[in-house]
C-alpha cells in the first residue's frame, strides 16, 4: 500500500520465469584499474537439472518518494527519489526475492557498458542481483517468452528515461529558483541603498 509519502506503480508482470543458480562470470581485470568487466556463459545455467532453483513471475515496480518542490534543498537524491524494483514472485503471489534496480560499482559488461543488478547477457536472459533471505546473491533468469524480453527490456528503459526527465526537471528547477533569488537579494541590496541615502 503506498504511503502519504510515496507512490508504488506496477510496470509490468511477466508470466513465467525460471530462476537458476550460476557459476561465477568470465572476469577481465586491467592491470592497475578498480573496474571489472564481466561475461557470463548462459549455455551452462541449463546443463544441471539441479541449478533450477524457482519458477515464477516478475514484477516490476516503480517507487516514487513524493516531494514538494517547493520545500527542496537541492541535496536530495534522484536515485533515491525514484527507483524501479524487481520482484521474482510464486505462484501464490507472495514476494521470493526482490532487487533494486541500479548500476554495480565498477562493474562492467564485456563490451564495456555499465553493468546494472538487472542485466540482459543472452537471448531470453539476465543477471539479477537480488537481495534472498538477507543476502545478495547473482541468478540467472531464463524467460519462456520472447515477448517477456521485450517487455522488461523496455520497461527498464522507459524508467530510465524517466529518471532522466526528473533529474533535468529539477536541476532547471533549482537553477530558476536560484536566480531568482538571487534577484531577491540584489533587490534587498538595492533598498538598503535606498534607506541609507
């Protein structure tokens, strides 16, 4: 239920999804440098029956931390004000695992492009890192639909951009309010010359 404070969307739900355990990623590590990039080979998540761990829905949210733009200071935070989270469901509909959906620090894909928690690494498939039973854990998914693919590929894209939008609406937002007061303060200035003379 959403509180006073924030608003909870639902995106998208994808019917069905196989969730397995995986082995470690393919690394590149240069010499020198914190970042990482990664490959992971998906022909082996389906060659033990045993990997399987879950079958169920996705469900993507959006969460919105309602503000008054009015009263903002600025510092906040637009990857805390929005966030778009992922939820691997049963069929009963109660919550498995979840994960926000952001970038890894220093972590990359093969070809050089920010990895995020919910990443596309084959036809069908991601990587998700997700927080089970307290702890952060990487699996793989494996949708039955093709159409599944696209519509959390676009999905994830669409609240990106509109991650962006927000982000550009409120650093105008800031710079208006900024100037003016600035004027505001120039203003005061003026008739304190004013009063003085």
């Amino acid at each position: 239920m959403d509180s006073p404070t924030e608003q909870v969307t639902e995106l998208c739900q994808l019917s069905h999804v196989s969730v397995y355990k995986i082995r470690p990623p393919h690394v590149i590590r240069e010499e020198g440098e914190p970042v990482i990039r990664q490959r992971y080979e998906v022909s082996d998540w389906i060659k033990d029956p045993e990997d399987l761990i879950f079958v169920g829905k996705i469900r993507l949210l959006e969460i919105e931390q309602l503000q008054d733009f009015s009263e903002t200071t600025g510092q906040e935070d637009v990857d805390e004000q929005l966030r778009c989270t992922l939820e691997i469901l049963g069929n009963d509909g109660e919550v498995w695992a979840h994960t926000f959906y952001e970038p890894l620090p220093n972590v990359r894909t093969i070809t050089d492009t920010q990895f995020h928690t919910v990443e596309k690494v084959g036809g069908r498939s991601f990587v998700v890192t997700l927080y089970w039973k307290g702890y952060k854990i990487a699996v793989g998914i494996i949708m039955k639909q093709f159409w599944d693919e696209i519509s959390l590929s676009h999905t994830i894209q669409e609240f990106k951009n509109s991650k962006a939008k927000l982000k550009m609406f409120k650093e105008k937002f800031l710079i208006n309010e900024s100037a003016k007061s600035s004027d505001d303060s120039e203003s005061d200035d003026d008739f304190g010359d004013f009063v003085s003379s």
